[in-house]
C-alpha cells in the first residue's frame, strides 16, 4: 500500500484489491484508518520489594506519565506485578490510579488472597480504560492495600514489575 507525502495510506491500482470482492479503488481510498491506532506506548519498570500491612490504599511506588497525542484518545493502563500474600487470612488488594487516587476503570480491585495458606504467591495483572480528554501529562500509578491483617507484598526483585499507558486513537 502507498502512501501520500503526509503518510496517509492509499490503494493503487497495483495492489491486490481483487482479492477482496466488491471492494473498489475508490472506496479502498476512503477508509479511515487513524482509529483504532496504538499512538504510542510508555513503559515503567520496577525491581523494589514493596510490603505493606496498611487498610487503607498506599503506593507502590510504579507510575506511568503519558501525554496524550488526542484529546478524544483511549488509554489502555496495564500493570504486572509478583505478588505475595503473607497470613492465614486477609485480603491483599491492588488498584491503577490517576494522579488524584481516582481508580481508574476496571482496576479498582483486584484482590489476591487465601483463607488457608500462609503465602500464597501469584502473577497479578490489572488492566484500566480511561479516558482522560486532555492533550497534557497525565499520571497512573499503582496502589495496594491489606485488610483483615496480615502483610501485602509486591516482589518486584522476583519478577519486575511493569506498568504500561497504551494511547489508542478514538
């Protein structure tokens, strides 16, 4: 597929446009292909051991700043983690946050525990959507908590921990 000086795709009559039935030059031409468009993709890392016995939500020390290409963009926020729940009951709870602790939709809560085992390791994987409207910095980080007693810990120096803002065009 060709492109214009601006970089926008185009068909020619030389590509292979006869495969798809129905389709024509004309209308080859008029698709719209800036939506849907991973714009770019910031990466942090962390290898810290980070331990909390806290109730109430506490960083853990892992953000992400991305400024968004498009006001009306996406943000698809993932974070991985090792983690370790130490006790023989208790919640350990993680979450993606905006710079204000405004969890971030579909990671508020993602909870890894175990009524009957002293430690209880696991892979913890959180993904968000947000959709922040603006075209200037803004930051996610993650947060995690212990209820019920007992100690919440991100094993960063087993795997490293990784947190990703993917902006994907509207």
């Amino acid at each position: 597929m060709a492109t214009t000086a601006a970089g926008t795709p185009y068909v020619e009559s030389s590509d292979l446009v006869a495969n798809y039935p129905g389709v024509s030059l004309a209308l080859a031409n008029h698709i719209d292909t800036s939506t849907g468009k991973v714009l770019q993709v910031v990466r942090a890392t962390d290898s810290t051991v980070r331990s909390t016995t806290s109730g109430t939500f506490v960083d853990a020390s892992i953000s992400v700043t991305v400024t968004p290409q498009k006001s009306d963009s996406a943000l698809l926020i993932v974070w991985n983690g090792y983690t370790t729940h130490i006790i023989s009951a208790g919640l350990s709870m993680y979450q993606i946050t905006d710079s204000s602790n405004g969890a971030v939709s579909g990671a508020e809560n993602a909870v890894v525990g175990n009524s009957s085992a002293s430690n209880f390791n696991a892979m913890t994987t959180l993904i968000g959507y947000a959709t922040p409207g603006v075209t200037t910095a803004v930051t996610y980080k993650v947060r995690f908590r212990m209820l019920l007693g007992g100690t919440n810990r991100i094993d960063n120096a087993t795997n490293t921990g990784q947190l990703y803002a993917y902006e994907v065009a509207a």
